[in-house]
C-alpha cells in the first residue's frame, strides 16, 4: 500500500470516527432530551392524580361504605353505571329500582372518570392510568381494554411504599414509558404514555445521522486523497530525485524547498547531502585522476634510468676483454644511475605519502630546523656558501613533512647555484625566504615548476626527477600555507613559503642553539663575503 492511500485512509478513519461519535452524541443528547420531557410530563400527572386519593375512600354523611376494589373493577371508568348519567354537580344519584340511594364518590363536574380531570387534555398524546393493591390486582383504569403490566417493583411499592420509579413497558405492541408511585394505603398508581411519537422521532433521527455519517466518510476520504497528494508530494519529488540519482549517477540534481515545516527540511538536508556527495565524488575524480597522472608519469621518468642501467649492465655481461678504465667508468655510471633511481623512488614514495591524511601537528622550532637543513646541505656541496638570518620562531606542524620541504628548497637553490654564489636564506615570522644566484626561471616556466615530474629548460641538462618542488607544494597546502618561485633582483630565483601560525621568539642569548645559530650564520656571511672578494680580485 502507497504511503499516500495510508494518508487518505488515516485522515479518512480519523474524520468518520469523529463523525460517528459526533452523530452518537447527537442522538443520545436527543434521546436524553425526548425521555426527560416524557418523564417530566408523568411527573406533572402523578402530582395531578394524587388529589384522587380521596375519591377511593370511604365517606358521605351517613357512614355509606365505598365499594370494594374489586367492585370498583366491574364499573365502566368512562361512565361508571347506567344510573350516573343524570347525577348533579354534587356527584350524587339514586341506586336502583329499590329507590334505596347510595352515597358514590364525586369524580369530577365534567368528566365521569375517576381520572376525568388528569393531564393529558383532549389536544395533547392521551396516556394510561390505573390503581394496583398489594396483591397486584388492577382496583381502576382509565382504558377498558388496556392493562398495564404490574410487576414485582409495583406489587411492593403498593404494599410497603417507597420512592417512585420509571420503567418501560410494551402493550398491545405499543412502546409506553410508565410511572410507578404510591397512591395511598396499600395501592400505587400506574401512568403511563405512548412512546410512539419519541420512537419514530428518534428513528428518523437515527436515518438522518447514518446518511450524515455516510456522506462525511465518502467526502473525508475524498479530500483526504486531495490532501494525501498534496503532502507526499514533495516525498514523491525527493524519491524522484532518489531515483534519478541511482539511475544516472548525477549529483546535480536538487529539490526546491518550500517552508520551514519537515518536509522542507528534509528536502534541504537531502541537497545538502547530494552537495557533499557531490564534493566528494569530486574529490575522489580529483585524487583518481592524480593517482593515474602521477603513475602515468612516474613511468615515464623510470623508464629513462632504468633503460639506460639495463644497457649499461648488458654491455658490462658481453665485454669480457673491454679495457679496465671503460670497465671502472661504466660501473660508475651503474652506481649513479642506481643512486638516481634510488631518489626517484624516495621521492615518488614522498609524494604518494603526501595523498593520506597529515599525523598529529606538534609545536616544534622552525629556526633550528632550518639550521639543522643547512647544515648537511653544507657536508653535501661544500662548494656551496651560505647566508642565513634566521630569527626563533615556532610552529604546530608535522616535522618530517616540514623538514623534507625546507631540504627540498635549499637542495633546489644549491644545484642551481654557481660555485661561489651565496644561496641566502631568510626566516622572518611566517615566511622563508630561499634565493639562489643561478640562471634563474624563465617566465613560461614559473607557473608549473611545481608541478609533477615538470622541469624547464634550463633543469633539463642537470640530475633531477622534478618532483622536488612538487613535494614542498604538497606539505606546505597540507599546513594551509603557499609557496611561490619569482625572478629576483639581480638575477637567480627567490623562493617564498609562507606558513600561517608561525609565531616569532624573542631571541635569548642565553640560549646554547641560539649562540651556535649566531656563529653559523656568521660563518656564513664570512664566506659569502670571502667568495665575492675572490670574484672582485679575479
């Protein structure tokens, strides 16, 4: 079953169970309302009939007895006896051919009924009275033909007396609602009147509610299907887009979102899923792609080295009488190119290590560590001078990345560097500075020598892999700094890493690295200052 007919059905039932118990409240209240008119018009009765009471005792000037109750039961209520037709407004006549006259109870000036002047008149629903004894024995009624049912409740209301009730009653397939009270020693009266009008009332009520109940369901689940769809509607633009998305791997896709309600923020949280889903697809087309690019060219710079030490070992196999300073000069050659490949590895190794996510950044001193670079790039070309001016400073990075970068900086500048020329290296807050006074970097090159495996026109002829540069702009983007190569002043190139959080010391010349820091970039000025005297006098 679709999520929308769950809605339509849920708004459906929730609407018709309202409507019914709306429709059963309505028609209890009515019924409720209906009974309680018909009760309080027996009520208004029973007070009525209780002056009567008077009329089934004995009485008359002369100590005449009232007849029996079961006498009283043989006399038609509607007219007594034949001799009552001319009784006066005293309510007396004369018995019988005998002339002897017996004293009969007054019922009324009008009416020759002992329930004559009872409520209801002529104009209103008639109803049913009668006088029970103790035994249950009927001693009057008000109908000749109609008995109301005596139960054990009225036998002992008549013989012990007590509080008056209500009951229901079916005679002659007729619905009465009757009233039971006492009527004097020993008897209680019945009233009773005809439900007829509150039942067919009622029923029609009852037809008229289930109608209403079946029209507002039949119309609740019509607008519950409107509603339905207009909820699920943006669910069914989000499934959609789902679907799209699985079918054609598009990430470009997105929901409008309208409002501030649920289905609105889960429209906004799906684009901003596909969003990042979209970055990192991204990302991984970006890393994809230079992972390919960098085995791509990782192969083509082994190729050279590799063909050519395989070439140089064949020739070595076949010369068996080659002269031994030709033998020594092409183990040479197999020993360099041996160590070349060597570094091409490490630094193809370096680069691929420079793809995983960074260790731990530790506080470390950038000043020393630039000291500690020079100082083996001063055992390795000792050739080479330099100047340093290297002022405390600290940092949060990796030490390893760091290093392999500032190394990979000044090596650059060393085998650039003519014999002689100072390679000057400046640290300044965040930013090293390292310049070389060689030929320098044309202008087409500047924009790629960071580049992977690229080397211009002047690092062709010279040992390299060009990976180096490659390598110091991946650590230095891994700790959210730049670096940057520019023509400088008077010819070389000066190289510029800036280091953001980079934080300078005040120098302390108590300090034993400081002083040792001191006498080294003193030494160095010494030696550029020597090396240039020797240019001035040649």
């Amino acid at each position: 079953m679709s999520f929308r007919r769950r809605i339509a059905l849920a708004s459906a039932a929730a609407v018709a169970i309202a409507v019914v118990l709306a429709s059963l409240l309505t028609y209890l209240l009515t019924s409720n309302q209906l009974h309680s008119q018909v009760d309080e018009q027996l009520r208004t009765r029973a007070h009525t009939a209780g002056r009567l009471q008077r009329f089934l005792k004995p009485g008359g000037p002369t100590g005449a007895v009232a007849k029996r109750d079961s006498e009283r039961l043989g006399l038609d209520l509607n007219g007594l006896s034949g001799s009552d037709r001319d009784a006066g407004e005293d309510g007396t006549s004369s018995a019988g051919a005998g002339g002897e006259g017996t004293s009969l109870p007054r019922y009324g000036p009008t009416a020759k009924n002992l329930f004559g002047k009872l409520p209801p008149g002529p104009d209103q629903v008639r109803g049913y009275q009668q006088v029970v004894n103790a035994s249950g024995t009927i001693v009057v009624r008000s109908a000749r033909n109609v008995s109301l049912p005596v139960d054990s409740a009225t036998r002992r209301l008549a013989k012990d007396g007590g509080a008056s009730f209500f009951r229901d009653a079916h005679v002659n397939g007729v619905h009465l609602r009757v009233l039971a009270e006492p009527f004097g020693s020993g008897r209680a009266i019945e009233l009773a009147q005809p439900l007829t009008e509150v039942d067919s009332l009622l029923a029609r009520l009852r037809l008229i509610l289930a109608l209403l109940d079946l029209a507002g369901i039949a119309i609740a689940a019509v607008l519950g299907r409107l509603v339905a769809g207009a909820a699920v509607l943006p669910l069914k633009r989000l499934t959609q887009a789902t679907e799209h998305v699985a079918l054609t791997q598009d990430l470009s896709g997105r929901i409008t979102s309208v409002g501030q309600d649920e289905i609105g923020r889960l429209a906004r949280s799906f684009n901003a899923m596909l969003d990042a889903l979209e970055g990192s697809m991204s990302a991984l087309d970006d890393s994809v792609h230079a992972q390919r690019q960098l085995v791509a060219d990782a192969s083509h710079e082994l190729r050279t080295p590799v063909t050519s030490l395989r070439t140089n070992i064949e020739i070595l196999q076949q010369a068996e009488h080659m002269d031994l300073h030709e033998r020594r000069r092409l183990l040479s050659d197999v020993v360099e190119q041996i160590e070349e490949l060597t570094l091409l590895m490490n630094d193809l190794i370096d680069l691929a290590r420079g793809e995983e996510p960074p260790a731990d950044a530790e506080e470390m001193r950038l000043d020393q560590m630039v000291a500690e670079v020079v100082e083996r790039a001063r055992r390795h070309a000792p050739e080479s001078t330099f100047e340093l001016e290297l002022q405390p400073t600290i940092i949060a990075g990796v030490p390893a990345r760091l290093e392999r970068a500032i190394t990979n900086l000044i090596d650059n500048a060393v085998k650039y560097s003519p014999p002689g020329e100072p390679v000057e290296i400046t640290l300044r807050g965040e930013q090293l500075t390292v310049r070389d006074h060689g030929p320098g970097i044309s202008a087409e090159d500047l924009p790629h020598v960071f580049d992977r495996f690229y080397r211009g026109a002047e690092a062709r002829g010279r040992p390299g892999s060009g990976v180096g540069l490659a390598i110091v702009r991946q650590v230095v983007d891994q700790h959210s700094g730049r670096v940057a190569a520019e023509a400088a002043d008077g010819g070389g190139t000066l190289m510029r890493l800036l280091l953001p959080g980079a934080e300078q010391l005040e120098p302390d010349a108590s300090d034993p690295r400081a002083q040792e820091l001191a006498r080294a970039a003193a030494a160095g000025r010494a030696a550029a200052e020597r090396a240039a005297a020797e240019r001035s006098a040649v």
